[in-house]
C-alpha cells in the first residue's frame, strides 16, 4: 500500500486522464448536487460539464460522500478508494491460491499483484476498473468455496459477489462466470455441468443487476468497443502484444499458461482455464479497447500472478528441476520485462503547467458553456480545472476511426459549423498544439476565419468574430 501512496496526490494527468477526469467530472457534479451549496450557475456549469454516466457510478458516489466528510472536494480520496480496493484483491487472491495450490504460490500470487509496476501505478487511477478487478477476485474465491461446499447460501453469495464486479464495470462479469461453469464441469462432468439449474442461477443473479441498469438508463454516449474486422487487421494484434507486455510482460503470460497446463489437476485446472476462458471472452467482446486502453489488461494481472504461483508450487515433486529451470529464466527475463514497463510508465509528477493552461484558459472564456476545444483527454481536464463546459472536437485518430466504420468525413468547415450552430459556441480553444498540427485543414480554417488571442501554450480563437 505504501508504494501506492506516494502517488496518490498527483493529478490524474499521471495516468489516463481521459478515463480519470471523466469520473471527477461526475463525482463533482454528484458532489453539488446532492452534498454542497453551491450557486444555480455553477451547479448548472458542472452538470453540464458532467459526462453522462457509462457505468453505475458507484466508484462517483463513494468519492462525492468523502468529499462531503471531508469539506472539500479532494481527487486523492478516490484514488486512495481504487488503491485499498485493489490492495484488498491481494488478500482474496492469497485465500483463492492457498485453497486451489499451496502457500507458496498463495505468497508468489499475491506478490506478483501487489507490486507489478503497471498496477502499481493503474490500481490508483480513479476509474472503475481496480475495484472491479478485485470484485473479481473475491467473486473467484467465493466461487472456488462454493464448489468445496456446494449449498443454497454460498451459491447466492458466490452470485452476488460476481453482479458486484459487474456493477462496477459490465466487463467485470466474464470472467466469474466463465470460472464458475469450468467448476461446475470440472465437479459434475460437461453436460450435467453446463444444464446445471444452479449455474443458469448464477448467471442470471451475476448478469440481473448490471443488465437492469442499462435497460432503465440507456446510455447516449458513442464509443466504440468492438470492430467485428479489428481481429483482421495487424493493430488489433500489435496493439495487444504490447500492452501485454508493458501489463504483465510475455513471457509471464507464458510461463503462467505453461504452469496451467503441466502442474494444475482437478479444480486448480478448471479454475485456471476457467479464468483464462473469461479472460479471452473479455478480449473477443472488447478487441478495439483491449487493443488501444491498457487499463482493459488489468484482469491479466491477477490471472498471470495465479499461473505464477503455480509454476512455484510445481518445483516439487518429480519435475523439481525442469519447475526450477523454468522459473529462474521466467523470473529474470520476467524482471527485464517489467522493469521496461516501469521505466515507460515512471511515477509522473503533476504537470503543474498543464493544470494552470486550463485554468488561464477557462479564465479567459469565461466559466461556463460555449466552448469547443481541441484539447488532451477529451477536454475532460479543461472541463475539470478551467470550469467550462467543453463541446470536444475530434482528435485525428477518432476521425480516421469513424472512417474505418464506414461513417464519411464532412470535413473540417462543415463540421465546425454544424458544432458552432448546435453548441451556440462563443470560442475554440487549442490546448493540443501538436493535434492541431495533425489537422492542416482545421488550423488554417481558424487561422484564416476568426480572431485569436495567443498564449504561449495555447490557442483561444473567438468564433463569434470573422
């Protein structure tokens, strides 16, 4: 915990700024909502600024409550949330590892989740996804019990745990699920395994609470997780090599499957399998995330920790020296691996720069809508520390993207035309000199139309006057 605490003051600009401010912009706006009194204007401004929610926003509300416990509205509260969650799926994972193997590779496991350098840097970021992770991890472990105990009280438990992972993030679900029917297989044989009524009640308990949520509050935000040909194309497959290896380093990912297949027998076997069937079901239903968000890989994480243990456990017995050679070159390259991950990643300071752009910027707009920007992270953080309400234009990777799913490009003057008339736009503000930079036709269309006034890090055009 203490390796995660030295970073928890930091801005979210430290590690996917898009996803983090997305989620303070919804805690903030929870925060004056419901705990903080605050003017019409400005709760206005921040409910607008709000995204709109792509999740139950459970990891929004936690925060919005320690802000109001507080006095403040503080962003390392709900980082420190993320981080304790994390931290606590090491505990479960040690209890899942010392009931399927041994102590051994309960202690390998949980070391290996606990200071793999991407998550100690990942399972801080205020997001969803480490508290998920570990959901994940529990809903294993009470799944693993109930197959040693099979009753009416832990199959609900064992359910309930998982629709908690789901909850957090509907990505959450496969893997628990998966588990559970390779333990059902594994204890009653495939066909008994999978007509099981007590499975299908699983699956529906895990699946009810995520699925009633989205049907009672449809989401109108486009995003895009899933392109059938991405499976078809060279960067769905580089993109997911490499974030493989800065998350848990390949040859991990080797090693670990390896361990399964040569020392895991009977519901060590399932579960491990189980897991990585889930895992792969997770890649399959999100292959353009999987493949451009590494955050998407942290459930590789605890899934490779386990196979680790495993290999460990498996220096016994008759294949002591060929478990032994194994892990001493798995180890060494594995430590290469990871400390070129660490080095990639670094703990960030704050851009101190970077935050004061946004709030000269948001100063010089003045508070509120009608602004358009070409800004990092969406405009999220320009929404977040300027206080506006920012109509984002695209960045050049999201309109090659629409172009790749057939959508045509209007091009830059229909489209900031169209963004001006439905936003009732006042200013365009470039906060991202060198995107503009990859918009040719953007930069002289503000150039040549409106009147700009300069700063040395950014850009505010006012686009009520030609």
């Amino acid at each position: 915990m203490g390796l995660r605490l030295a970073a928890l003051t930091q801005s979210p600009l430290d590690f996917q700024a898009t996803r983090q401010f997305f989620s303070a912009l919804i805690a903030r706006a929870i925060y004056v909502d419901h705990f903080n009194q605050v003017s019409a204007t400005t709760r206005a401004v921040m409910d607008q600024g709000a995204p709109a929610n792509i999740e139950p926003p459970i990891s929004e509300w936690m925060a919005a409550i320690m802000y109001w416990l507080s006095g403040g509205e503080h962003l390392w509260m709900p980082r420190l949330i993320a981080a304790t969650a994390w931290v606590s799926g090491g505990l479960a994972l040690f209890l899942l590892m010392r009931i399927l193997v041994d102590r051994r590779a309960a202690l390998v496991a949980t070391a290996f989740y606990l200071l793999n350098p991407f998550a100690v840097v990942a399972s801080t970021s205020f997001q969803p996804d480490p508290a998920m992770v570990a959901a994940q991890v529990w809903a294993l472990l009470v799944a693993v019990l109930y197959h040693r105990d099979p009753t009416w009280p832990m199959l609900i438990l064992a359910a309930l745990t998982a629709a908690v992972a789901a909850l957090l993030k509907a990505p959450g679900v496969f893997i628990p699920v998966a588990v559970f029917a390779a333990l059902s297989i594994q204890r009653m044989g495939l066909r008994r395994g999978l007509i099981d009524i007590r499975l299908a009640l699983y699956v529906v308990l895990a699946i009810a609470p995520t699925a009633l949520w989205y049907i009672s509050r449809p989401t109108t935000v486009r995003s895009v997780y899933f392109l059938p040909g991405f499976f078809l194309t060279p960067g769905f497959w580089a993109g997911w090599l490499v974030i493989t290896s800065l998350v848990v380093g390949l040859l991990s990912l080797v090693a670990a499957i390896g361990a399964v297949w040569i020392f895991g027998r009977g519901p060590t076997r399932a579960a491990l399998l189980g897991w990585t069937v889930g895992y792969l079901a997770l890649v399959i239903g999100f292959n353009y995330r999987v493949a451009t968000h590494d955050y998407y890989s942290l459930p590789l994480i605890p899934l490779v920790a386990a196979g680790l243990g495993l290999l460990v456990a498996g220096a016994g017995g008759p294949r002591r020296i060929l478990a032994a050679v194994a892990l001493v070159g798995a180890a060494s390259l594995l430590l290469l691996d990871l400390q070129a991950g660490y080095l990639h990643l670094g703990p960030i300071q704050a851009d101190a720069a970077q935050v004061q752009n946004y709030t000269d910027a948001g100063d010089l707009v003045g508070h509120g809508p009608g602004v358009i920007a070409l800004s990092p992270a969406y405009g999220y953080a320009f929404d977040y520390y300027g206080k506006v309400v920012v109509s984002d234009w695209p960045h050049q990777v999201d309109i090659d993207l629409d172009s790749a799913s057939g959508l045509r490009d209007i091009g830059a003057g229909p489209r900031l035309d169209q963004l001006i008339a439905s936003t009732h736009a006042r200013w365009f503000v470039v906060l991202d000199m060198g995107e503009l930079d990859r918009q040719p036709d953007l930069k002289q269309l503000l150039y040549a139309r409106y009147r700009v006034a300069r700063s040395t890090s950014y850009l505010a055009f006012d686009v009520t006057q030609r």
